[in-house]
C-alpha cells in the first residue's frame, strides 16, 4: 500500500511540474504522503502534536 502511495505521489508531483529532490516523505503515525519536508513536519506539529 504505501508503496502504491509513494508511486501516485511521484507521478503527480511530476505531473504537475514539481521536482522531487530526494523522494516523497510518508507519516509513519497515519501513513499520509507528502511531497515536501516542510508540509510533513506542518502536519506532523498539527495533526500528531501530543
């Protein structure tokens, strides 16, 4: 599944444009694919802060 995920996330970034230096970055707590750094820890501090 998250590979299927990983794959989506890279075809769309390419799709519209957008480089993916480095891959996709998945949230381990929920399984969510983001396609920059910034916008993991954004939802990691709002959906996950304890």
């Amino acid at each position: 599944m998250r590979a299927y995920h990983l794959a989506c996330a890279r075809d769309d970034a390419s799709a519209h444009g957008v480089a993916v230096p480095s891959g996709v970055w998945t949230c381990q707590r929920c399984g969510r694919v983001l396609l920059e750094l910034g916008a993991l820890r954004e939802h990691l501090r709002l959906e996950h802060a304890a």
